[in-house]
C-alpha cells in the first residue's frame, strides 16, 4: 500500500482515450489510467469527467463508480 505523503496541487484534470492528463505541483502528466483502474479505464467520458477533487489535493474520487485514486499512488 502506497502512504499519502503530502497535499498536492492537481487542476488541469482532462482524458484523452485511456490517458488521464493532469497537472500537479506545476508539473504535467500523462498516465495511462488503465494501469490504475480497469474500472476507470473502460467508463464512458462523461463518468471520466464528473471527479471530485479532495480539497488538500491527495486523491480523485468519481462517484459514479465510486473509484478513487491518490496523486501519489499515480507516481505524481
């Protein structure tokens, strides 16, 4: 199990087919999703993009599935 080390900066949430683009502490990301969640991966773009961002940064939740994934367990 990966422990939350610290808040993060994340904005700038976005797919493109089963990447998640992403900016955290003014870096940018591009991950493939589909080796963090299958369930994420095969959702339809509009559960993708109804996320809910933690308020001190540490995860993504998505309630319609209800999956959720840490910045630092993407290796951000």
């Amino acid at each position: 199990m990966t422990a939350v080390n610290e808040a993060h900066t994340a904005k700038n949430i976005r797919f493109e087919n089963n990447f998640i683009l992403l900016t955290v502490d003014d870096k940018n990301y591009k991950i493939d999703v589909s080796n963090f969640s299958k369930k994420l991966a095969s959702s339809p773009d509009s559960v993708k993009n109804n996320y809910i961002l933690s308020p001190s940064g540490y995860g993504i939740h998505w309630p319609d599935i209800d999956e959720d994934l840490s910045i630092d367990g993407l290796n951000c």
